[in-house]
C-alpha cells in the first residue's frame, strides 16, 4: 500500500529573536511585511505539546516578501519561556553557524544600501572567478547572530554551478 501525500512547499521558517522588536525593524530592512503580528498573544498550553515541549510561551511576527506573497514566511519568535541561548558566530568563528539564504536582485546595491544602514557583514562581496552562474553572495548578520546569505544567480540558473565548476580543479 502506497500512502497518498507529498509536501507542496516550504510553508515558514521560525527565527528565533532575542528582541523581538529589533528583529522586525532588521527583516523590515531586509524588505519583508509584517503579515500576522502576535506579539501581544497569549499561547495556550497546547502550542507546548505541538512542538513536544513541556512549556511554550513566546511573542511572534509573521513576515513575508511581498515580492513572494505566496512564498515561505519567516516566523519570528522572542521565546518569553523557556530562554534560549543567542551565540554569536561573529564573535566565535568556531561556531557552526544558523544560515537563512535569500536570492537577491542587484547584490551590490543590497550590500551597499545596508552597509550603509548599519547592518554588519561577515566580508564584502563575493564574486568568483570560475563560471558558477553565481553573480555574487555576501552575508550579514540578524539581530539574533544567524548569518543572513544574500545570493545573485545569473539569469535563467537555478542554482549555483560550483561542483561543475570546481570538479575537476586540483586540491592544494
């Protein structure tokens, strides 16, 4: 027997805020709308068991790319109990860094436009030298320490070409 059922897309990504208000003001930045703002309802008890917790109390903000009103939301959510923890990869090149990545039209600009509001970045710009279909990447940083990738694909590619690119390249 068969079972009848698929997944039909990525329906939101939960970030977790240490403030949450400072998240919304950072992903406004970013360019996202404020779809559902939650920030002032009280989870019942059952919000708990969904995620197999003990206790679930938080405040949330859903957003969404109004360029993609149909598309993935980010669900921000400042978790009031329990606390989590915030590392900070900037601080600790160590960590294993939480990454969300955004396709993006016009990368240079995006990193200029808000480099110059403020928002810290890992590096500058990256454009490669091999034929990845990749116009460029950079990463910032979220108010929470995720690491923000912002990618240009040339048009028409889907995705980056790196391992047709880099396959037969010779490891030093």
């Amino acid at each position: 027997m068969t079972a009848n059922w698929q997944l039909d897309n990525l329906y939101h990504t939960v970030v977790n805020a240490r403030d949450l208000d400072e998240s919304v003001a950072f992903y406004r930045l970013l360019g996202f709308d404020i779809l559902n703002d939650r920030r002032n309802v009280v989870w019942p008890d059952f919000v708990a068991s969904i995620f197999g917790m003990r206790h679930a109390k938080g405040r949330g903000v859903l957003m969404v790319l109004p360029s993609d009103p149909h598309g993935p939301m980010i669900d921000l959510i400042q978790w009031v109990e329990p606390q989590p923890e915030f590392p900070d990869p900037a601080n600790d090149p160590g960590l294993i860094p939480r990454i969300i990545a955004f396709r993006t039209t016009n990368i240079h600009a995006a990193y200029a436009d808000l480099k110059a509001r403020g928002v810290r970045f890992a590096r500058d710009v990256f454009v490669p030298e091999e034929p990845l279909g990749l116009v460029g990447s950079v990463c910032c940083y979220d108010p929470n320490g995720n690491i923000i990738e912002l990618i240009e694909l040339e048009p028409g590619v889907r995705h980056s070409r790196a391992n047709e690119a880099l396959l037969d390249k010779p490891e030093h």
